[in-house]
C-alpha cells in the first residue's frame, strides 16, 4: 500500500528523539527496571510535583496514594502473574516492561502516532526474546509475558491486538496483523479448564491476519499466506493459501503461486501436537481449582 511520507517539526522530533533515546539507555543500564517505569510514567502524566509532595510526606487522599503508588510497577499485579508455570525470573522484568507499555497506552499522547509508535519498538526492543527493526506496533496491543514472543522485520501489529505468549510465538519479517485479531500459544482441558497447554504458535513471513481472525494455539500460518476476516485458525494454513471461515478452510491459492502451494485438497492438517511445549510445576506448588467445581462425571 502507498502511504504519504509525514514528518513532525524539528523541535518537537528532537524532543521526542532525546526522550526515547534516555528511556532506552536507561533500561539498556544498570538501574532498576521498576524505577525506571516509575519515573517515566509520572513524568508522561505530569504528576510528578503532586508525586514529591507525596514523598515528602504531605497527606493525600487514599485515591490520590493509590495513583501515585501504581506508577511503580512492583505496587501492580497483572493477570499473567497468577499463571503457574510462568518463569519467575524472567517475568521480574517483563512485567515492569509490559506495565509501562500499558500504562503508556492509557495516556493521550499514547495518539501521538509518530511518538507513540516509536516509544513502543524502543519498549519491544527490551521486552520480547527477539524484535525486528522498524515494526510497527499500534494502540492497545496486549501480550501474557512479551518475553517469549519473536517478531521479524517491518512487521505491523495494529489497535487491539492480543499476542498470547503463554506458551511461544514466533511471528515472521513483513506480517501485517489487522485490528482485534488474536494470535494464542495455549488451550485449556475441554474438561478441566485449569489444565494448561503451552505450545509454539507461527505465523510466517509475508502473512495477513485480517480484521478480527484467531490463530488458535499450536498452529501455523505459512508464508504469504492470508486468513480472511473473522477466520478461526484451527489447523496448519499452508503458505500462498487463501483460508476463510469458522473454522478457517483454504478456499484459494495466490494468483502466481500455483505451482509451488500444497494443493487444496491438501490443507487443512493439524500438527498441533507437534508444537506442544510441556511443562513442570514446583513440586511443593499447591494446586487448586478457582472454580471449587466437582469435576467427577455422573454414574
């Protein structure tokens, strides 16, 4: 697609290149990760004089002391940090990473596209295992870890997306991902939902998830593949096939690519068990069921 070339004025490019570039050497240092965060958002939200009257021991009001205590991502939890088998020394830092990052997106300037989508590789960069040059990741991206997704280059990720890192994900060079899509690497037990399955879910180079498609966990998208709109993923997608549908079936192959895609006939495999990625909890971990349920099937 032809976009236009835009370019903001040179004061407020230099502003935001200076920004970016001290945050990034920051995290890039020896500082704590947590206080780095926490400096970074009170600043962006301009609540740092009301912050240094808190410090300084003058009364705020108890809503006031929640706000200015969450700017610190060790005051925080997140849904992730409930998982079971989460890596806990990674998680220390990912998780300070992705409240910055979703807390960066609840602020206005978080519009700022130039800005915004700038600050957001800077924060890909440090999150995930691995991050591509000149992606794009646009307003309300989400993720369950960020540390065990890798993203080629000139990748775009846009509003509302769900990287479900679970398990693992591996996303090609040029993916385009289009708004409220959903890409899971885990599954629960069709009978006890608290049993989780981890497994590496792929989408290749050159693939486009259209708006609102779900590649289900263990799955892969193959190169230049496309997955219509609202499309459910529940097998292997070969590459160059056209897939649509819930469940999503390949329909077409590319114009060109005939010769060199497994045939139509051909699609439609699940490989999901190949891609499992199992396991182990503590064995002191304590396991129990959030719902209370009686699981046991009737006589």
């Amino acid at each position: 697609m032809t976009k236009r070339y835009v370019s903001l004025p040179d004061e407020a490019e230099a502003g935001m290149r200076e920004f970016i570039e001290e945050v990034d050497r920051r995290l890039s240092g020896d500082e704590d990760t947590c206080s780095v965060v926490e400096d970074v958002l009170i600043d962006l939200s301009g609540d740092r004089k009301a912050y240094e009257r808190w410090e300084s021991g003058e009364s705020v009001s108890p809503a006031e002391q929640v706000r200015l205590q969450s700017y610190d991502p060790c005051n925080t939890t997140l849904e992730s940090e409930y998982y079971a088998e989460k890596d806990e020394e990674m998680y220390r830092r990912s998780k300070h990473l992705q409240w910055l990052w979703r807390q960066f997106d609840s602020l206005p300037i978080a519009d700022n596209v130039e800005f915004a989508l700038r600050f957001r590789q800077m924060l890909a960069d440090h999150l995930f295992e691995d991050c591509g040059d000149n992606c794009r990741f646009f307003k309300g991206v989400t993720f369950t870890y960020g540390h065990n997704i890798t993203i080629g280059d000139n990748t775009i990720v846009h509003d509302d997306v769900h990287l479900d890192d679970r398990g693992k994900l591996t996303i090609g060079d040029r993916v385009s991902i289009s708004d409220g899509v959903h890409i899971y690497s885990h599954d629960h037990d069709v009978v006890d939902q608290t049993e989780v399955r981890n497994f590496h879910t792929i989408v290749e180079d050159d693939v486009r998830l259209t708006y609102d498609s779900m590649v289900r966990a263990g799955n892969k998208v193959g190169e230049n593949a496309i997955v219509g709109a609202r499309g459910v993923v529940q097998h292997d997608i070969p590459a160059h096939h056209i897939a649509v549908g819930m469940p999503a079936q390949s329909v077409k192959i590319k114009p060109g690519w005939e010769s060199v895609a497994t045939p139509i006939d051909e699609a439609g495999i699940n490989r999901q068990d190949e891609r499992h990625l199992p396991y182990n909890l503590p064995e002191e971990f304590e396991v129990f069921d959030e719902f209370n349920r009686d699981l046991q099937p009737p006589n």
